[in-house]
C-alpha cells in the first residue's frame, strides 16, 4: 500500500467524505492508527524480550461502516479503481495491502468475535517500506474500528495479540508483537517499555525537546529483496538457541550468564543472533535507567552500540543503513541505530536541536556522493496512539 496524506480541512476531502462518495452512505466513524519509531529492542519481541517503541504522529486512517452480509468492501486512497469485494466465509491471501485488513477480520472471526462484513476506506501517511511499521497501523485501525462498531468489547492489547496472528498467519509474516502493541497502547509524550512475554508496559517520558534533543529518522527508501526470507532465518536461529540452551526463549537468558550460554553452543552463526537478543536487552533496561535519571544525552552511545550489534552480530544492516548512522555520527550525532527489521529502511539518530540541520545536510550529501536517491529526513515526535476521531 503506498502513501497519500489525509488532509482534513483546506479543500482536500476528508476519509468521510471520499467513503460517502465510494459507497453511497456516511461511515458510522473515523479510526486513525500509528505507525512507530523503536528507540531501542530490536528483534528482541520473538524471543520473549524487552522493547521500547514510540508512535508517530504518521497513522493510518480508516472511514468504516459494518454490514450485515458477510461482505467486506475495501479501498485505498492509493488504489486505483472501485473497491475491492471479498466475502468474509472465503476470506484468503491475495499478496497484497487488502491482506492486513481481511486478515484482522478473519482472525476476529477466528477467535469467535461476531463480524458481519464492512464498507472500509483506507488513507495513510505511514511510509511503507522504512521500517516504520506501517502495516501494524493497518491492522490496528480495522482492528479498533471493527471493536468500536461491533461493540466487542476487546482491550487494546487483545487487539495487538490478533492483530499478530492476522500477520503470522493470515498473510504469512512471522513477525512479533511489538509493533501492533506500539501501534495500539501508545501515548503521547512518551516511550512504551513492553515486555513482549506478558506484556506488561510502562509509559516511560520521553521529551527530548524539554532536554534541547531530537530524534531525526531516516528513510534511506531502500528495502532489499532478500529481507522476508533472512528475517525467518534470524527468527529460527533465535529458536534455535533457546533449544540448545534449554530455555524457552532467549529472554530467559540473564546478561551476566551470557558468556557462559555462549560457551555451550557450536554454531558460530547462532551464537551471534543469542548475543545480540541478550545484550539487546540489557540495552533496553539501560535506557529507562538513564531515562529515568534524567540522563538523556547517555542514552546517544547505547543506540550505537545497538547498531553495532545489528550489524556485526544480527547482520541485518546494509551499506545505506550504516552510511546514515556512520555520517551522522561523524556529523555530531550523539547516537544513531538502524531501527526496524532491516535490510534497507530506516536509521535513527539523536541530535543537539541546534545540530538538526547540520546533521540533515550531511546525511543527505552522504547519499548524494554515494549516487543514492535522497533519504527522507523528519523528526520523530512522540505520539498518541490508535484512537477514533469521529
């Protein structure tokens, strides 16, 4: 699904608006869903691990309206052409963006949640594409649409959890939970410390600004091709371990117990993923430590670190993602990572407010030398997370 911002006033029709015109009725509501930046716990939500996502105010945007036919009708403000007819008892995979909303209806369905069918007009501003989790605010917003107008009642993070098993199962994706629970349990002004086991959350503050701070992210616009196929490699490496290790996942390894983990295990190979998912998260609970201390400006090297772990460890970076974090470093950054699944999309840095432009300019050279399109460049705000907004 590509990206068109919704505009809402300024002679630019609303999500309500185009619905009413698509499908001949108003919408019974207006559901939005963020996409996320991951300041820290990468890779780590598989294995049972900590992670610290925040929302963007980037969403996706769904105008909705139940039926009582076991049709679902879906279009997207990038789509061209009518809407797209699916019955709700056939529902099947079909490779493409109408997947992420069928795929939370049928896991609804599924769990025995009552959906009859529904009108749905899609719009997004969530790059796709950048690691920036676009396909979570997608699932999100049906997901919190369909709750709201089928009234059932379902927490947030019960919609995260099927919103997963749309993913893993429906359209094939063996990702983890972090990013629907981001998407989700949010809340501007702030970090979500989760723990993917249970997930158990903490809002933890985050205002870079009141700190003199930003958070610059970096959409290098590349997405490799064989990312799909290594990020199932890196997750049943992960398994792997935690088999040879007897544990039930790699979070259950403590940090002062890793070298002697390590010793145990032959493969070269898996014993870089289990270092990286437990210095990871080591990494997590350093950040809300120093976070919590007011000590925000440390928090710049532990971002690094993690993306040395990523690249030398995981090996999930790629030469655009490390010439972003190599020249913003070298640009006065105070840390910068890779964030995502990897293999192109986006880097993080974080930087002086007064050092913004200095570092844009450099990255933005960087990839010029280097005859690279030009990355996209914005700051990252935290943001409120999935809501109605009519």
């Amino acid at each position: 699904m590509g990206v068109r911002t919704a505009f809402f006033g300024g002679g630019r029709v609303t999500a309500a608006e185009t619905f009413a015109e698509l499908y001949g009725r108003a919408p019974e509501g207006v559901w939005a869903a963020p996409g996320r930046v991951n300041l820290i716990g990468e890779h780590t939500d598989y294995n049972d691990g900590f992670v610290m996502p925040f929302a963007l105010p980037h969403t996706a945007t769904a105008a909705v309206r139940r039926r009582d036919d076991g049709v679902l009708r879906l279009h997207s403000a990038d789509a061209d052409g009518a809407p797209v007819e699916l019955h709700l008892d056939t529902l099947t995979p079909a490779s493409g963006w109408t997947d992420y909303v069928a795929g939370v209806a049928w896991a609804l369905r599924d769990a025995g949640h009552a959906v009859g069918g529904a009108d749905v007009h899609i719009e997004s501003t969530v790059p796709t594409g950048a690691g920036l989790s676009s396909s979570a605010a997608l699932e999100i917003v049906t997901a919190l649409a369909l709750n709201d107008v089928y009234e059932l009642g379902l927490k947030r993070w019960q919609l995260a959890r099927l919103c997963q098993r749309a993913e893993n199962v429906f359209v094939g994706a063996p990702t983890g939970i972090m990013d629907q629970t981001a998407s989700a349990c949010c809340t501007e002004g702030h970090a979500l410390f989760l723990d993917t086991r249970d997930l158990a959350q903490e809002q933890v503050a985050l205002d870079l600004a009141a700190h003199g701070l930003c958070l610059l992210v970096v959409d290098t616009r590349v997405k490799h091709a064989h990312s799909d196929g290594e990020y199932g490699k890196r997750r049943a490496g992960c398994e792997a371990g935690a088999a040879s290790l007897g544990v039930t996942a790699l979070r259950d390894i403590a940090y002062e117990d890793l070298d002697a983990a390590l010793a145990r295990l032959d493969d070269a190979q898996v014993r870089r993923l289990v270092r990286h998912i437990v210095t990871e998260n080591r990494r997590v609970e350093r950040v809300i430590e120093h976070l919590s201390a007011g000590e925000v400006r440390a928090i710049g090297p532990v971002l690094t670190e993690g993306h040395a772990s990523l690249r030398d460890d995981f090996r999930i970076s790629c030469a655009e993602l490390d010439l972003v974090v190599d020249t913003a470093l070298g640009a006065g950054a105070l840390g910068a990572r890779m964030t995502g699944g990897g293999f192109g999309g986006s880097a993080i840095a974080l930087v002086e407010a007064a050092s913004v432009d200095t570092v844009t300019k450099a990255v933005e050279a960087a990839f010029e030398g280097a005859g690279l399109a030009a990355p996209r460049v914005f700051t990252a705000i935290s943001s409120p997370g999935a809501r109605r907004l009519a």
